[in-house]
C-alpha cells in the first residue's frame, strides 16, 4: 500500500509544480500581493495548475509508455516501468483533471476557459504537436506563458507588455534548453534519438545553439526594459532615511534595475548547467539540484518584493 502511494506520488510529478509559481507574477509585480481577496483568487489557480499539469504528465506518460521505455531515465517513470497500471494513472488523471476544472469555476470563468485551453494544448502536444519540429518548442513555451496569463485571469490585475516580452522570451528559453539538453543525451545513439523523440532528428547542435543565444540575449534585454519602465505600486513602508532626497530622482526611482544582478547571473549560469554539465531536460531538476542557480532565483525573488512592496521604484 505504502509503495503503491509513493509510485502514485511520483507519477503527479510533485517537482513539476514549481513551474506552476509563475501565476504569481502579475499579483506581484502589479503590487497586490497582500490583496487578501486576489491572493486567494491566486492560490486557488496555483492548485488548478499543480492538478491540471499532473493529469497531463499521467496521461503523456500513457502516450509514450513504449518510447518512455528505451529512454535512460524515463524508462524508471512508474507507468513504463510497470509500478503503477495503466488504468490507475487514467483514474488518478481523471479524478485531478475534473476536481482541478471545478476549482477553476471558482476562481473566475476567464481562469475556467483557460484552463480548458491548457489542457488542450498539452493534449494536442502529447497526441501530435510533439512530432512537430520547432511547434513542439512553441506548444512547450506557450504552456509556460498560459500560466502567467492565469495570474492575470486570476486576480484581475495586468501584467505589463515587457513583463510578457520577458515571459514569452524566458519561456522559449527554457524550452529550447530542454530539446538541446535531449539532443545531447542521445546524440551517441542516433536510433534512441528517432524512437524516444522524433522531433530531434531535425534539429542540430549548432541550430540549437543559435536558438538558444537569441532567446537569452532577448530574455536578457526585455527584462531590463521592463525594469527601466516599470512603475509597479503597492503597499509601501516609507525609507526615507536610506534615500535621502539629495540622491538623484533616477536613483530613487529605478531600484528594479537592481534585479537585473540576478537574472543575469541565473541566465548565465543555466546556460553553463546545459552546456557544461548536460542538463536541462528537466528545468525544474535543474534549478532544485544547482544551490547556485537557485540561490540567484531566490534572492531575485526577495529583491522584487523588497523593492516594489518597501522601496518602491
């Protein structure tokens, strides 16, 4: 019973939820994360998210049993490895995928229709987008970006143009990572390659690695546009003894650039994780494993919010 509980456990892919923090962007960057009402609002479309994606992961596992079988790591999943049948994760899917939709009526009937749109993308992305080359790096970003754009559903309050430059460029990002990450892996054997991922036969190194430098460079710039025109407001404690007023306006207004510090470092740093130490398939492995990297997430993390909620911008 106990081992039956752990391999239900793994199959949802609790490590996956991490993506799923990316619906708080719009509540804390627009300075109501202490809008008690919106917060809930918030949270309550975090779980959607955690629900509806580990109902997408079970069913994509049932998909790609057979090539999930020759892959090095994910022949050890629980439904190619035979831990769990293939009945129990459609039931588990099942159970998440109608609970989580439920829930998002609750939230707000934009946040519903989202979430009927996101999982239908990761259907149509498990069935066939997957095969596609360059869509399936599309159809893998666009569930990212869904998820921002849920906080913004959720809490009803907007994120800016840079912001979604910055989501939409970091997404790509990611995503391409995870496809050089792949073709990295199974690049010593050519047939592995055709059989656990089909889309990889099409791209090269090289191409990937163009891909790669354009969407961080434009990671890279758009969040420093959005840090330089940003003016987010929310609950402020005043710090007038640390800014005096003699400091020039630009100084007193554009903390946000302080930012900039992090990202950069984290971009650069998960660059090195794919190229230097193979890894990126999985992002979220990758930030949980690297105490670096994920160091420079969590202080970017409380430098926003001392910023925008205490200093302001």
């Amino acid at each position: 019973m106990k081992r039956t509980a752990y391999n239900l456990l793994r199959l949802v892919r609790p490590r996956q939820w991490i993506k799923n923090l990316a619906i708080f962007a719009a509540i804390t960057f627009a300075g109501g994360l202490f809008n008690l009402y919106s917060l809930q609002k918030v949270g309550l479309g975090f779980f959607v998210f955690c629900g509806l994606s580990s109902a997408i992961y079970i069913v994509n596992d049932i998909f790609d049993i057979q090539k999930d079988r020759l892959h090095p790591f994910k022949k050890f999943r629980p439904i190619a490895h035979g831990d769990i049948k293939i009945l129990q994760g459609l039931t588990l899917a099942a159970v998440l995928g109608a609970v989580s939709l439920w829930v998002s009526i609750i939230v707000t009937p934009a946040f519903f229709l989202l979430s009927i749109a996101y999982i239908l993308l990761q259907v149509f992305y498990s069935a066939i987008l997957k095969n596609i080359e360059i869509i399936d790096i599309l159809a893998l970003a666009t569930g990212y970006i869904l998820r921002v754009y849920g906080g913004e559903l959720a809490s009803g309050y907007h994120i800016s143009v840079w912001l979604l430059l910055t989501t939409i460029s970091l997404s790509l990002f990611l995503a391409i990572g995870k496809r050089r990450s792949e073709l990295t892996l199974v690049s010593h054997e050519p047939k592995m390659s055709q059989s656990t991922r089909a889309t990889l036969s099409h791209y090269s190194e090289r191409l990937l690695d163009v891909y790669t430098s354009l969407f961080a460079t434009s990671t890279f710039l758009a969040y420093v546009l959005f840090t330089f025109l940003e003016n987010p407001t929310g609950v402020k404690i005043s710090l007038g003894l640390f800014l005096p007023d003699f400091l020039p306006s630009f100084f007193q207004k554009k903390w946000l650039m302080v930012t900039i510090i992090p990202v950069v470092y984290g971009i650069m740093r998960y660059m090195q994780d794919i190229y230097e130490r193979h890894e990126g398939e999985s992002p979220e492995r990758v930030l949980l494993a690297d105490l670096p990297l994920l160091s420079s997430v969590i202080l970017w993390a409380i430098l926003v919010i001392a910023i925008i909620y205490l200093i302001g911008v």
